[in-house]
C-alpha cells in the first residue's frame, strides 16, 4: 500500500511486559513521528525523526519508552515493563520533507491494552 | 497547560448547512495550522492547511479562516454533507504538531 502501516493493529500485554510497535512510513519520507493517543483526546507527540537521527524525544512520558529508525525507514517504539497507563492508541506519522508546512500522513495506529 | 483547544467537543449540523469547527491557540511561535479528519479505527487524515502569514485558505467545500490577532481558527464545511461525520482536530506545527482535543460533528441526512 501507499500509506503508513502500523503493526500490530491491537496489542494487549499484560503489566511489566516489553511491547514493540512498529511503523513502516511512506517511501521516500524523511520525517517521522509518533503520537500516544489517548481515549478522547488529541494525539500528544511522542519523538521525531529526520532518517535515521532521532532528532526530538522531548515528548517520551518516560524513560520506559524508547524509539528507533535505524536505517531511516521502519521505525519501532518499545515500551518496557508497561504499566496501566501506557494504555493508549500509538500513532505514527510521517511527512516527505522537513519543512514546518509538510503535512504529515497518518497511520491507523496500535491500540494498546495494558491489564 | 493546553497550547491548542478546541472547546467545543461535539457539533449536530442539517444535511447541506454549513458546519464551522472552531479552535484557540496560546503560543505565538506556531506558524502552520493543519485541519486533520478522523474515522473510527482510523488514523487521522488531512485535509486542510494555512500558513501563518495567510488569513485564508480554501479547498473545495473546505475553508480555514486565521485571525492571528485572536489567535483563533476556524474551519468551514459548505455545504455539509453526511460523510463529513467525523471526528475533526486542528494542529498547529512549530515543527512537531501539537493537536486539540478534537470535535465530533454529525451531520444528519
């Protein structure tokens, strides 16, 4: 397909359990980004990259949450020993340039269940 | 501390009427304001855009109105039509965006 595919689409891990999530963007787009979406509310950024640089992780709740994109396309996010909280849709984005006015193109998420 | 709001959480507009999606921002560093669309299941998809240094944009039976000054957008839906059921949030990008809470409109047939 021509969009960003997440995977997987649900996820339920039990807590204290590691979870990877994986993006794979639009080819040829050199930014990307993750969300954490929670129920009602807007998607709140998470990281960024440029390739393969992770340029901003400002937005990661915590140091249980890390982001990669080793060789500038597919992009995992783990999260390790989850907690209840972490429970959330994970959205990933991505745009072709790095340009402030670049829309970036939404996946259709990893639904998260932590019980 | 939310930078973007949308205070309005639902809207119920008629079939052909004009639906209009309001949205407030308090940083004045933002520079690109972005109208993204979402469906049940689905990720958010978008629609439309407007650089800070413009008042207006238009799209089709879309507009986004800016009045920097008030730091307030707004989106128009004209006319309306059933599909446009969905759930809208504005963003305004310094780089990365940062969403509003969203808001549902429904449009009844």
């Amino acid at each position: 397909g021509a969009g960003v595919s997440q995977s997987p689409r649900y996820k339920v891990a039990k807590r204290g359990q590691d979870v990877a999530l994986r993006c794979d963007p639009i080819s040829g787009h050199v930014s990307l980004f993750w969300y954490q979406q929670a129920l009602g509310q807007g998607p709140e950024f998470l990281t960024y990259f440029q390739n393969e640089a992770q340029l901003d992780k400002s937005g990661l709740p915590s140091d249980r949450f890390f982001a990669e994109r080793p060789e500038g396309s597919v992009s995992t996010l783990k999260i390790q020993r989850t907690q209840q909280e972490d429970s959330a849709v994970y959205l990933c984005a991505s745009s072709l340039g790095t340009g402030v006015g670049q829309p970036q193109h939404f996946g259709d998420g990893t639904r998260l269940s932590i019980l | 501390d939310q930078q973007v709001k949308q205070n309005s959480p639902s809207l119920s507009v008629q079939e052909g009427r004009i639906s209009i999606l309001n949205c407030d921002y308090t940083n004045s560093m933002f520079d690109y304001f972005l109208w993204y669309k979402k469906y049940p299941a689905e990720g958010p998809t978008f629609l439309i855009s407007i650089s800070s240094i413009k008042d207006k944009n238009e799209d089709g039976r879309f507009t986004v109105f800016l009045n920097k000054s008030a730091k307030h957008l707004s989106l128009h839906i004209v006319p309306s039509q059933p599909g446009d059921s969905a759930v809208y949030f504005c963003a305004a990008s310094a780089g990365m965006l940062t969403f509003g809470g969203g808001t549902r409109l429904m449009v009844k047939p």
